[in-house]
C-alpha cells in the first residue's frame, strides 16, 4: 500500500470488531479521530475504550480535537440543515487551526491514515474537508480515499 494514500470513514451504522476489521482490510496504521468530542453512545467508539483496541489490533489512535467540528457549527446544522452554511462556516474554522492540518500532514506521512468521524457518508461530514485542505497543502500528491 501507497503511504500516501489517505483514507476517511464514519462509524455510524457499524458495531466495533467490523470497524477495525474493515480497517485492517485496507491496512490502515493510524486512525486519526477528528471529533471535536470524542464521546459516542455506540459501544466502543469513545476515545479510551476505541484508543485501547485499536492499539491492541497494532493500529494508532490519535485525536484531533481542534480538526473536530465546533459544536455551535453542528447545532447550528441540527436546527436548519444548512449544509452550505455548516461547510462555509467549519471551512472558516479549519482556517484558524491551519497547525493542527500540518500535524495531521506529519501524521500521514508517517504511513497509512485514515481520518475518522460519525457520519457514514463523507458528502455530509466535515471530514470531506478536513481531506481536501490537506491535499491542497500537499498539492494534490496524496490520493483520498473514502471507505
């Protein structure tokens, strides 16, 4: 597999031993969560109990906090489904964390990531975004894949 290869997913819908076994399908080293609150009512995909078995199943956990999505943006898109406005306004968020982009950058080159939150489909998640700014810092040279 091709370390420059970066990959997204959400984990809604799925229970955890599918999870990491999907991941370990396509070989993934590092699992870069990008909640802003890395808490969850389904089984196993809170921070220390998702960061213990992955690391069990040889693969890195680490959390971005500040690459998450503000909580005023998500409750704001809860009450008005305003996707164009929640995409404009995490966009202009990710502009005052652009340090926390290029540490994700570091993270990626260090072998096969995948970027992770909630949402099943990257169209209605904020990850899509995260994804495309790092490709614009590494001019295109990193092919995203979305599982």
């Amino acid at each position: 597999m091709n370390p420059r290869e970066l990959f997204t997913i959400g984990y809604e819908g799925r229970k955890l031993d599918e999870f990491v076994s999907y991941l370990k399908s396509f070989h993934i080293r590092r699992l870069i969560d990008i909640r802003e609150i890395p808490l969850s009512r389904k089984k196993g995909f809170s921070k220390s109990v998702l960061k213990r078995r992955l690391e069990s199943e040889n693969i890195e956990y680490v959390h971005f906090r500040s690459l998450g999505s503000p909580s005023e943006i998500r409750h704001k898109l809860k009450a008005d489904m305003d996707y164009e406005d929640f995409f404009r306004s995490y966009t202009e968020h990710l502009l005052l964390n652009s340090n926390s982009l290029l540490e994700a950058v570091r993270y990626i080159d260090k072998g096969l990531s995948c970027l992770m939150c909630f949402e099943r489909t990257p169209k209605n998640c904020h990850r899509s975004i995260v994804a495309q700014k790092i490709l614009e810092i590494e001019g295109h040279k990193i092919q995203v894949r979305h599982i």
